[in-house]
C-alpha cells in the first residue's frame, strides 16, 4: 500500500514537471486561447502531460459536475495564472480527473490498513492539488508582473518623449522585455491590431492580471486619456505610485514578519538553546547524579 501512495505522489510531480509537446494540429483547444496563440508569447507553448492524456476522455464530465459558473471562474484564473504549459480548461478537468481518482483509490487502500489519517492526507491531496498549481502559478506571475512595471513604465515614458506614439512606443519596449508582462502586452497589441479599441484591449489585460499595480496602470492611463493629460506625466506618476505602494508593502510586510520571528525563536530556538546549555554544564561538571540520586 505504501508503493501505491508512493505511485500516486510520483504520478502527481510527473504530471507537473514533466510534459510532452504535442503538435499544434493535435491540440484541441477552447477559445480562451485563440487569441494568445496567433501572438508568439509564452502563452502559446502547447503541452499535454502524460497525466492530461490520461483523464482527457473524462475532462468533459468533470466540466459538467463543476457548472457553467465554476468554469468560467477556472476560465479567468488560468487567466491570471498565464495559461502555465499551455494549460486550458480541458486539460485542468483532465488532471482533476485523475489526481481525484487517484486520490480516492490511495484513500480506500490506506484505510483497508485502518491508516485513516493518511487515508484523508492522500484524499485531499488528489482534490486539491490541481488547485494548489494554479494558485501558487498565479502568485509568481502576479509577483512578476509587479516587479517589472515600474521600470517598463519609466522606459516607456523615456520613449514616448523622444517622440514617438503611445502605440508605437508600447511595441517598441515591449520587444525589449521578456516575462508575463511583455507577453500581456503582446496579447493586447494583438487585440488592438485586430480591431479591438484600446479601452477595450486594455479593460481585457486588467481582468487578465490579478495585480493591484495593472489595475492603477490601466485606470490612470484611460483618466489621463479622457482629460488630455499628457502620457509622459501619467507615465511617471503611475511608476512613482507603484514604487511608493512597493515600499509600503514591504514596510508592511517586515512589520509583519517580526512577531513571527519572534515565535519562532520563543519556540524553537530559546528551548534548544536551554537543553545545550544543561547539557554543557551537565558533562562539564563531572559529577555522577546517579550517585547522587540513589544515595
């Protein structure tokens, strides 16, 4: 039963690190893809692990047990995650398929052994960790994209000095970047390009992004946009906002983390520290407390 469990965690990280790229004719994708893959960013990197292929068959029941509403909702957060693999809401059904049957069999084998603890750790682990995947992908790109605005901002403001237009300035700095934000850019230049109004592109690339810092740069640059404040300026203050809020949170973040320190070392390390010092006098005395207890 433990090789099972085992079969079954190992299953899990191969579905996760290890892919097989499938050709573009092959893959079946859903519309929430169409327009990243005619743009050439990261999002169009088509990968169906072994674990995909395996519960495909059974992704379209899974969709209907979830409902319209719980798949539109998987929909925008594998939005926000940037699709990682080229994942798509198939194929998330597909690997929920099988990590919950595989979690459910685990559980059944560990309790036949009255292991019920574990029974119910391999039973959440099968529910749940597609989900897991998918927040933990959508906290790194947020993290990304916020990390790399600021800058993009200030070189796009140097550019569109130089004389250049929004548009052509937007393509032009979005060329020299790599990342979840370049790629967001490229998606909405595509958009535009296709006919989609740049209120309308940008509205898409804030619901796309689950950043606080996406959203201060689309409503600033649609305000600015409706009083006629120049772009440079709004440039510059959106990056000096963004650095201000940066410095803000991580102020918050260091206030945070100190009672935290503080536990740790009231739990951890004052009581091991105690034991060493015990047990330094202890051998460093030479005294024979068995002698001395039985006398």
């Amino acid at each position: 039963m433990g090789l099972l469990f085992a079969a079954v965690i190992g299953l899990a990280v191969y579905g996760v690190f290890q892919g097989v790229r499938m050709y573009r004719a092959d893959a079946k994708l859903p519309g929430d893809l169409a327009i990243a893959l005619e743009v050439g960013s990261s999002r169009t990197t088509v990968v169906g692990s072994g674990v995909d292929r395996m519960g495909m068959r059974w992704a379209p029941s899974v969709l209907r047990l979830m409902g319209p509403k719980r798949v539109d909702a998987l929909r925008r957060r594998l939005d926000m995650a940037g699709n990682p693999g080229g994942l798509t809401v198939h194929r998330f059904a597909a690997r929920r398929a099988v990590y919950g049957f595989l979690g459910v069999l685990a559980a059944l084998a560990l309790l036949t052994r009255g292991q019920l603890v574990v029974a119910l750790l391999a039973l959440a682990f099968g529910l749940v960790w597609p989900d897991v995947i998918i927040r933990a992908a959508i906290r790194k790109r947020k993290s990304d994209i916020e990390r790399t605005l600021p800058d993009f901002l200030d070189v796009l403001a140097v550019v569109v000095s130089a004389g250049l237009g929004f548009r052509q300035a937007l393509e032009r700095v979005a060329e020299k970047y790599t990342g979840p934000w370049s790629d967001e850019l490229r998606i909405t230049l595509r958009q535009m390009d296709m006919g989609v109004s740049r209120r309308d592109a940008f509205d898409q690339l804030r619901k796309r992004n689950a950043s606080d810092q996406v959203s201060m740069f689309v409503t600033a640059l649609q305000q600015g946009e409706e009083l006629g404040a120049p772009i440079v300026e709004t440039l510059i203050q959106i990056a000096t906002d963004m650095r201000r809020t940066d410095a803000q949170n991580a102020r918050r973040s260091a206030a945070q983390a100190v009672p935290k320190t503080t536990l740790i070392v009231t739990m951890v390390m004052l009581p091991a520290t105690m034991i060493l010092i015990v047990l330094s006098f202890y051998y460093g005395s030479g005294v024979d407390f068995a002698d001395i207890l039985s006398g």
